[in-house]
C-alpha cells in the first residue's frame, strides 16, 4: 500500500513538472487533452513502478493494492490540482489582478481593460477554442451548442441553480 502511495505521489510530481515545463515554455491551445496524455503518461508510468518493485513477489493481491492505490493517490492529486490551474489560467478575475499588478504604477485606466479583457479578439479566440473542442457548431457566420456543448451546458445550469448563482458567476 505505502509503496502505491509513494509511486503515485512520484509519478504526480513527474506529471506536474511536465505540465509546468511544457506550459511554460510552449503556448497549448489544446490544453486538456495534452493534460489527459500526460496524466495518462504518468499512471502508466506508476503502473510499471509497481510491477518492477514486485517483480519477483508472491503476491498478486498486493500488486494490485499498490496499484489500486497508487492511481487512486494520482487522481485525488489531479482533483485538487485541476481547479487551482484553471482559476490561474482562465479566469478573467485572476487575469485582471496579474495584469494590474504588472502595469507601471500598478493602475490602469478602465477603457484599457476592457479593451483588453472585453475585446472582439477575445470573444473570438473563446469561440474557436469552444468550437475546436467541439462545443460549438458554426454555420454562416452563427453560432449554436452541438450536442456535446448542449449536455455540458445543462450540468452546468444545474449547477449553477442548484447553488443560487447569478447569471454572470
């Protein structure tokens, strides 16, 4: 069990390094799915961790344990790490902030970040994105939910009314 939790815990911060470096260093459109094949990457990784520690073991209830828990250790990990690199990311809010804490003075006059925050470039980079990843349809110049778009959007309402949010939060 302790040896699944280690290799899980190791193989985690393999795959944040590589999210970091990556990241850091390449600009990723497709952001998710090269999280997913990295994660992938990393439980795989675990997985033979486990099968070469017990190589030569009698037990293959306790191959399985380590393994089990392992993998459960990454994904508990990925649960919490996930929401902290979103926010970072994506987030209009934290976005504002970095930038105003970066400007000379650390003030900017408010006709420059809606410029910058509330433009047409960016309503169309957040349309293309959406519609790469197949959540949106495009159809003369219009935009409309696919399928795909549709069910994640009615989670989302869901959601969103089950814990009273407004319209914008």
């Amino acid at each position: 069990m302790v040896q699944g939790v280690l290799s899980g815990a190791g193989w985690f911060a393999v795959f944040l390094t590589l999210h970091f470096l990556w990241f850091h260093r390449v600009y990723v459109e497709q952001s998710f799915t090269l999280i997913v094949r990295m994660f992938v990457l990393g439980a795989t990784g675990h997985l033979g961790t486990i099968l070469l520690w017990n190589w030569h073991s009698s037990s293959n209830l306790g191959l399985i344990v380590a393994g089990f828990y392992g993998l459960l250790t990454m994904a508990c990990l990925l649960i919490l790490y996930m929401p902290f690199y979103y926010t970072l990311a994506t987030s209009l809010s934290v976005q504002t902030l970095i930038f105003l804490a970066e400007s000379p003075g650390q003030q900017l006059p408010i006709t420059y970040l809606q410029q910058r925050f509330a433009s047409r470039r960016l309503v169309d980079s957040r349309l293309k994105i959406l519609t790469s990843n197949g959540y949106l349809a495009e159809a003369r110049d219009k935009y409309h939910a696919s399928r795909k778009g549709h069910l994640i959007s009615v989670v989302f309402v869901f959601l969103k009314e089950l814990w009273r949010l407004s319209p914008g939060g």
